[in-house]
C-alpha cells in the first residue's frame, strides 16, 4: 500500500469532514450576522404615533409607503451591515422613559462641538440620493436642519450638486 492510500484510510471521511464544516459554521459569530432585522411578527397593525416609543417604530409604515427598492436601498446597511446590527444593539440598551413631573422648560441641551455651539447634540449623518425619498430631497433636508438649527453632512452621492444644496437656504 502506498502513502496516500495510507493517508485515504487513516484519514477523516466525506461525512466527517462535513459535519466538521457544519459544526464550525453553526457556532461562527458570523450565522448571527445573517438573522433578519425585519423578520415577520404577530403584528399586523401599525402603531399609532402616541403609542410609537423610538424611531425602529416608524419602519413599518416607511416599508408600506415607498417601493421596494427604494426601501432596500434605505433599511440596509452595505456590505455585512455590521455596523447596522452593532448600532441597533446599542439601541437596545437605552431605555427611553416618560417622565411627568420633569419641567422641559428648564432642560438645556445645547453643547459646543469644535468651537460650533449647536443647541442639541444631534448631527444628520450623510445620506445619499435623498431625491429617491422625496422630491426635494437633500435640499428640503437642508432646509429643515437650517431652520432647527441642526448640523447636515451632506453625503458625496447627493441627488444635487454640493454648491446648490449650500445656497439653498442661504
């Protein structure tokens, strides 16, 4: 007998080496990445708004309203979407909670960032081809964060030029 049918007889079967592979791949970090972030629930109705408690309870409404490429483009994340499911993962550790006795009068949320003073902590992180959304698109976006006075980034695949975002509200 020669050495690789030596090898062949002592060495792992097909079957072995399969579940080998399926063992590896049921206990991969990477089999949780696949789950679904909008899997179907017992739920049929949409929530009202008094009854919405953060921004994951308006997607329901968001995916019945707009086409469904319009919908994958937006709800997803690129690539492995890793950071999308890292990001809903810190969501879940905040606990958002009604509080009635609490003046807002008296609460200031203003705060400084690289010698900007901004009256809320909050930026709009870049967005590409808002125009798909609606028909004002980044410039309708500019105009609301101007008038709240909200920091834009605007994304390098806006639906309009730069320039005519910047003067928009100018």
């Amino acid at each position: 007998m020669g050495k690789i049918e030596k090898r062949w007889r002592t060495g792992m079967s097909r079957r072995e080496a399969l579940c080998g592979l399926a063992s590896f791949l049921a206990a991969s970090p990477l089999l949780h990445a696949q789950r679904d972030p909008w899997p179907l629930g017992p739920h049929r109705r949409f929530l009202g708004f008094d009854e919405m408690r953060d921004v994951f309870d308006f997607e329901p409404i968001f995916r019945a309203n707009v086409p469904l490429s319009v919908y994958d483009y937006t709800a997803h994340g690129t690539e492995s979407e890793f950071t999308l499911y890292r990001n809903r993962d810190a969501f879940e550790w905040v606990d958002l909670i009604d509080r009635g006795g609490v003046d807002a009068k008296d609460v200031d949320t203003s705060t400084e960032l690289f010698g900007h003073r901004m009256p809320s902590p909050i930026m709009l992180a870049p967005t590409a081809r808002q125009r798909t959304l609606h028909p004002d698109g980044e410039l309708g976006m500019h105009r609301a964060a101007t008038t709240t006075g909200t920091t834009m980034i605007v994304s390098n695949a806006s639906s309009f030029p730069f320039t005519r975002i910047a003067r928009g509200v100018a």
